[in-house]
C-alpha cells in the first residue's frame, strides 16, 4: 500500500475512545422507550458484534424512534466529549504517520467544533491537515464521497480507518480501501466476519500494514 497518500480517520471509536460512553447511554435510552429489563455485560458485548441497525431490535426500540434517538446520542456525546480520552496509542501512531507525509483527515458527524476542542485539548490538531463533519446519520459513503472531492483526495491513493460494520459497507460501495480498527465499537472478530479487507487491533499496527517502517 505504499501508493496511499491519504488517510481519513473515523473519529468516535478509532480517534476518541467513546465506545465506553456510548454504551452507557444505550443503556440510559433503552429506559427512556421503555426497554424494563436489565442491560447485562453480555447485552453489551452483544453491541460490539452486531451492526448499528440490529440494536433496536434487540432492545425493543421501535424503529420509528431510531432516527430521533441516534441524533440525542449524538447530542448527548457531544456533551461528554470533555471526559472522553483518545484512544491508547493513537497520538504516537498520527505523529509517526504525519513524519512520514502523510496527508490525515478526520471524519465524524460530530460538530466540527467538538472535533476541534478534542483535538487541541489532546495535541492532536497538528497531525491533521482537514477535519471534516458531516450530519448525515444514515450515509457514510456520501460523507466520504464529499470529503474526497472537497479537499480533492483520489480515491486510489487514499484509505478510510474506521472501527464499525458500517465502514466497511460504505468503503466497498465507492471502492475505497479501508483499514478496520478493532479497539472500537465493533470487535476484531465481528469486523473479520463482516468481510474486512484489514483489521488492525491496535493504532501501532496501522504503520506496519501501510509499509512504511524505516
């Protein structure tokens, strides 16, 4: 992969260690739709290896609900972001890949300025050269076709790091390559069986799979 120019960074997950908060809070909306059973560890770990659309089923969300209570999460993430630390490794690994020359995107559908306050309260700003937010909840691929083109990125020399079942599909429907981070929301195994193309278990290993070790 030693054509690769640019790498785009999901951020809740694979940036910002958020997996932790967002659990909690798919606790806290289960209550508010009426969900009266306990929430279990295995209930959770449950998450970690099914897609984003399987989840209101398994807690008996109606789907009409869903669009309303993905937005309040997000909103209520953003609330958080304060507490939210990076995740471990990720600082030494962008600092590593930007020496090399490496153009680093982020994308989220957090608000910009969320992303921002994260990134310089955690010295990460430096590494990236575009931050880029897109509200659109449902099309990853879209969102990524929209970064792609305004900072004028070619498909075949950039590749998406994500930690979810979802970047996988969005990545193979406008064939971008894509690196499948197993610290986040989706567990190594769940990515593996979703049918990754790469599957890395911690931020270090993305440098050795991008073959660009002195």
């Amino acid at each position: 992969m030693k054509d690769k120019k640019y790498i785009i960074f999901d951020f809740d997950g694979t940036i910002a260690d958020t997996v932790p908060v967002v659990l909690t809070l798919i606790v806290e909306l289960a209550k508010e739709v009426g969900y009266d059973k306990k929430i279990t560890a295995e209930d959770l770990e449950w998450v970690r290896e099914h897609e984003l659309k399987d989840i209101p089923h398994r807690f008996g969300i109606p789907f009409i609900k869903v669009p309303y209570l993905l937005l309040k999460v997000r909103d209520m993430l953003n609330k958080q972001m304060f507490s939210v630390p990076p995740c471990r490794g990720i600082l030494e690994t962008l600092k590593t890949l930007k020496a090399k020359g490496f153009k680093l995107a982020v994308l989220s559908s957090n608000r910009r300025d969320t992303i921002q306050e994260f990134i310089v309260k955690h010295k990460l700003a430096s590494f990236f050269d575009f931050v880029h937010s897109e509200l659109n909840i449902f099309g990853k691929d879209k969102a990524l076709l929209s970064l792609l083109r305004q900072y004028k990125m070619p498909i075949v020399e950039s590749i998406y790091v994500g930690d979810e079942m979802r970047d996988i599909e969005a990545c193979k429907k406008i064939k971008l390559d894509c690196i499948s981070a197993g610290w986040g929301l989706n567990s190594a195994k769940a990515l593996k069986e979703y049918g990754a193309q790469w599957i890395v278990t911690k931020p270090q290993e993305i440098v050795s799979l991008l073959e660009i070790r002195d």
